[in-house]
C-alpha cells in the first residue's frame, strides 16, 4: 500500500516529461494492477493477469484503484489539452499538426471499444498487455506497456506521425479505420483465431493512389490484402485436404530492438482445378449505371472486363444482367454463353443516368438469380460499382443483412469497385466478404486481366468455405506475438469451432498468407505455435481440421538465409504498415524495404511493380 502514492505521482511526472497518453496510461493501470472488475482487465481463472516479468502491484482497496485510474486519465487529458492550447498559440499550423497527434494518440487508449460495441470482434479474455520490447516490423514503440490485442484498447488506431499532414482524398471517398493489432503476451493470451481473407482491394486501390502522385488515406490500407495480392509458391501437399499448410520464418531484419525478435509465415495453397473441370456457373452481372459510373475508368471500364471474363466462360455458363442508377431493373435475362454476341452487344450499349440505388439493384439481381438457382452450379452475384449509394438502403447495415441471407441459400457474391472519388470501399469490402466471395479493385484493364481472366477459377470455384485459423502459442518458448493485419476479420477464440460465425473462402488455387512477428523467450527452443485451420467442404455441410507446427529448429538462421517468399511477404507487410501510420512502425522508413526488394532474385512483373510504388512512396513522404 505504501507504493501507491507513487504511481499517481509517477504518471505525472511521466506526461510532464512527454511520455504518450497511451503509453502511460497503459502502464499505470497496469503497475496498480488496474481495476480487477474493469472489462479490459478480466482474465480467464487459468490464466495469470500480468506478465511474469511486471506483476502488478496489488491494490486491495477498489475505490482506490478506481481513483487512480481516474486521476490519471483526467490528468493526461487536461495537461495534453493545455501543451495543444500552448502551442497552437505560438503557431496555428504548428498546433493543428499537435492537435491532430494528440486526438490520435488519445484514441489509442480507448480503441477496440467501437469495433467491439457490435459484438463482432474480441474474444473477451481481458489480461493486461506485452511489457516487452517492440519487435518485428520497423520503428517500433519503445519497451513498455502496449494495448492487449482482442478486446477493449486491443487496436491502436492508425493515425498521423509527427511533422506529417492527411494525405488528400477526393469528395466521397469513404474507408473505415480498423485500428492495428498490438503484441500480446502469451502468458495472458496464448490463442490467435482470425477468419482467413482473400481480398486484394486495399493493394489495387493504393497502387492507383501512389500512381496518381499521392499517399493512399491511412484507413485505406489493410496489410493482408497488401500480402495477399502476391504469389507465393508454397509446397502443394494435399492430402485429403483442399489446400496444404506451411509455416516457416526467420529473425526479423526490421524492429528497434531485434534480440530474439522474428518473423513466422504462415500459408495456404489451395488445390488447383482445370477450367475444364470447373462446376458450370450461373452468373448474375449487377452493373451500376448511375451518373457517377461515367468515365473510361468507371463502366467504359466495367464493359471492358466484363467481355474478357465472357471470353473466359464456357459453354453450359449462364450470364444475366441487373442494373441499378436511381432504381433497380432486370435488364438480360439469363441465357448460355454461347449467346456471347447478343450479351456482349447488351453491355457495349449501357449509359450512365441516375442516382445509386445500390439496394434496389441488389435486390433485382438476387430475384434474377433465384429463379435460375441450380444445386450443383456455381451461383454467384457479381456487383460492378463505386460502391457511391445514395437512394435506399445507403449504409451497409441493411445491404449486408440481405447478401447475408442471400449466402445461405447458396447464392454467393462478389464485389468489384471502380473509380476514384466518390468511391465507398468499406462497404463494398464487406459486401464481398459477408456474401462469401470476395472483394477485388480494377483500375485498368490489367487488372481486370488479373480478375476475370488469370484468376477467375480462383474467383468462381470456391475449395473450401467457413475458413477459421487459430493458433496456440506455447508461453515456454514465445514471450509475446502479434498478428499484422487481418484486424476486420478477428474471431472469438471461443467460437472457432461454432460453426454458426461466419468464416472466409477459399477458391481454387489461392494462396492466403499470415504474418506474425513474435519475441522468443531468451535461450529456449522447441515448438513456436500450432496451427489449425478448420473448414466446411464445399458441398457438404461437414466440417474437418488440418494442422502443422512450427519449431524454432525450422526457422531460417538469419534473415538472408530465409525463403524468398517470406521475405517478399514481410517486405510488403512492412510496405502497409507504413504507409498505413501503423503505431508499429513509427520513425520506420521505406529505404530498408526497397533495399531488400531489390536483393531479391525475382524476375517478376508484380515485384517489379512494387518496387516502383515504393519508390513513389518514399518521393511523396
């Protein structure tokens, strides 16, 4: 009881020093031990509360604890508020840059608690957070208290850097901020289960960003879609399984302090199938043809990839056509591919009028394909948009109910935005995840090469359906882990094997890569994680595991030494998370990334490509 005066003169101190809001909040809770009946501080009976390395000083007086916390928080808040009042007084550009940093760093503290409202992320087993050093990716926090990882203060908002300024974003763009994992320690929390992701939007949507000369907004970037546009060529082991499972890393070549710092891969290959071999598919093309399609970057553009993937269907496919601008209607009624010229010729004659009934549009398309369902058949809603609703249902609530029911009678759904400005990629992002399919951004006809023509057995013939992963860590051998990305898809731990919450899909020869970074316990080896993957066969209802491990015997010696694939999934992970402000890879700069991008012995378009984004990153910042 004698140390607790301590910790609230401690905090002050600290915040008159400059240490971050977050930081010190973190840490003073933590020290007190924080308030035991607060929802960030439960923890399951077998787990311990706090890390072997900063137990909590105990309080057994609760109205105290509340006090601390209290007075800390109010402290940090009115003497932050004062320092911004100071220095905007001094100089207004100067103060709105501090006001900015200072509102990003106070929503550190709280962030989780919006996302969590819903009951759609977290799996609620509370503990307090990793009080290791920063490891993994570049520029990292300094040793202290961090948010736990999956439940309230278990995301770090992404926000603005000292010095820097919004990167400009065109009328009516709309992203959601997701926040970004934190590390966690594995004594409190040793289980990671996420839903697996396919998307690739949030690369193709940047890179068209950086090609225009600017910095993609912060919110638009989410790192796994970043790594999981490229190819990766993981061993193709099936088994009885639809897709094989690897895992491999390597110490990490970014971070502050690398001591037993690594980077452990994760991946999944899917079983490649024959185009021959592809089930016959009903598709049902929903064209949004409001006012704010016109350009060639928009429908000009949609006509354009729509004819490639009729060139790639086959006979006994079926295609119909909705439409939507200021109401929905059913513009070609379904009927073979080999009626190409009379389909083709319907969308070469589309025009743009209206306003953006998205919901309408949706609805024509889903009644369309209803009537044409077939079991057996691939049946699968393709919406071409900007995703601009501005007549209905406008926001995602209703629109996701609706794709939601629609997915359970078997009819799927895959969402492709176009258009920059007035262009709303969180809804069409979670269009394509909740209807099943995915969600893909074509901003040339390249791209839509890549969509409807390289990858469209991928697109169309899902493996495996209701794809959780979970992994458990071992706590003698990882002191704490950090999952990079994947924050909208997070999973209860609990409920990796409900078979009621809605997992991801798996189409033919995708591959899905997981990045962790991971500080190993000083001296000790053994097994790192298990790694399990659960999933739905794609035509029957039962649902069956695979698993594999990871031990430190099977990581590469150094980072030179590892698989060149790891290292071009952490170059691009590490690409996101800056480019993204993540609270991971702050001071972090893009020359280490474009160094190792290019050591790499890669004669690959995509990588090419990426090294001249990095390159125009690193201009614009």
């Amino acid at each position: 009881m004698q140390d607790e005066p301590h910790i609230l003169d401690a905090a002050l101190r600290e915040v008159i020093g400059g240490q971050t809001p977050p930081d010190l909040i973190a840490a003073t809770l933590a020290r007190a031990g924080g308030p035991q009946d607060a929802p960030w501080h439960k923890a399951p009976a077998d787990k311990p509360a706090a890390g072997a390395d900063n137990p909590p000083i105990p309080l057994r007086r609760p109205w105290l604890r509340w006090s601390l916390a209290a007075a800390a928080s109010v402290t940090v808040g009115a003497l932050v508020f004062w320092q911004i009042a100071v220095v905007s007084n001094q100089h207004e550009y100067s103060g709105s840059q501090t006001a900015r940093q200072a509102s990003a760093d106070l929503e550190n503290v709280r962030t989780g608690s919006e996302d969590n409202a819903g009951g759609q992320f977290g799996n609620g087993s509370g503990g307090v957070a990793d009080n290791t050093p920063s490891a993994g990716l570049p520029g990292k926090s300094e040793p202290g208290q961090q948010p736990p990882h999956d439940r309230p203060g278990g995301k770090v908002k992404m926000g603005l850097r000292g010095g820097e300024t919004a990167p400009e974003r065109p009328s009516g763009e709309q992203y959601k901020n997701h926040g970004t994992n934190a590390f966690i320690d594995t004594e409190d929390d040793r289980l990671s289960t996420f839903a697996l992701d396919v998307d690739t939007g949030s690369y193709t949507k940047a890179r068209s960003w950086l090609q225009q000369g600017k910095l993609p907004p912060e919110e638009a970037v989410r790192a796994e879609e970043f790594v999981n546009y490229f190819k990766y060529d993981y061993p193709r082991y099936f088994d009885d399984a639809p897709f094989s499972l690897t895992l491999d890393g390597a110490p990490s070549r970014y971070g502050q302090n690398l001591k037993n710092c690594y980077l452990m891969r994760v991946g999944i290959k899917a079983r490649e199938i024959a185009p021959s071999q592809r089930k016959p598919a009903t598709l049902t093309f929903v064209i949004d043809v409001s006012g704010s399609m016109e350009g060639e970057t928009r429908l000009e553009l949609v006509k354009k990839s729509l004819a490639l993937l009729l060139e790639e269907l086959r006979e006994g496919d079926r295609v119909g056509i909705a439409l939507f601008g200021s109401r929905g209607v059913e513009y070609l009624s379904h009927r073979d591919v080999s009626a190409r010229a009379e389909i083709l010729e319907a969308i070469n004659s589309l025009k743009t009028e209206g306003a953006t009934n998205i919901e309408e549009g949706l609805k024509v398309g889903y009644d369309m394909a209803g009537r044409e369902f077939a079991a057996g058949r691939i049946n699968r809603v393709i919406l071409c948009s900007d995703g601009a609703a501005n007549v209905g249902a406008t926001g995602p609530g209703a629109l996701l109910e609706t794709v939601a029911q629609q997915r359970r009678k078997g009819i799927t759904l895959s969402s492709v935005g176009f258009g920059m400005g007035g262009y709303n990629d969180h809804l069409l992002e979670q269009l394509g995840d909740r209807g099943d399919g995915h969600y893909a951004y074509v901003d040339s006809l390249q791209e839509a090469r890549s969509v409807f023509v390289s990858n469209l057995n991928a697109t169309l013939q899902v493996v495996a359906r209701d794809v959780k992963m979970q992994l458990e860590f071992d706590p003698a051998v990882v002191k704490s882990w950090r999952l990079i990305g994947y924050e909208n898809r997070d999973v209860s731990d609990k409920d990796f094997r409900n078979d009621a919450v809605d997992g991801g899909e798996v189409g033919a020869g995708h591959s899905v890569t997981a990045l962790y970074e991971i500080k190993l316990v000083d001296g000790v080896s053994g097994r790192i994680a298990q790694a399990t993957v659960r999933y739905r066969h794609d035509e029957r209802e039962e649902f069956r595991e695979v698993s594999s491990a990871a031990f430190t015997g099977q990581f590469a010696p150094a980072w030179e030494l590892a698989a060149e694939d790891l290292r071009l999934a952490a170059n691009v992970a590490e690409f996101a998370e800056i480019l993204r402000g993540s609270f991971w890879a702050r001071g972090a700069g893009l020359d280490a990334v474009l160094e190792d991008l290019q050591r790499l012995n890669r004669n690959d378009e995509q990588v090419r490509e990426l090294i001249e984004l990095v390159k125009k990153a690193r201009e614009l910042k």
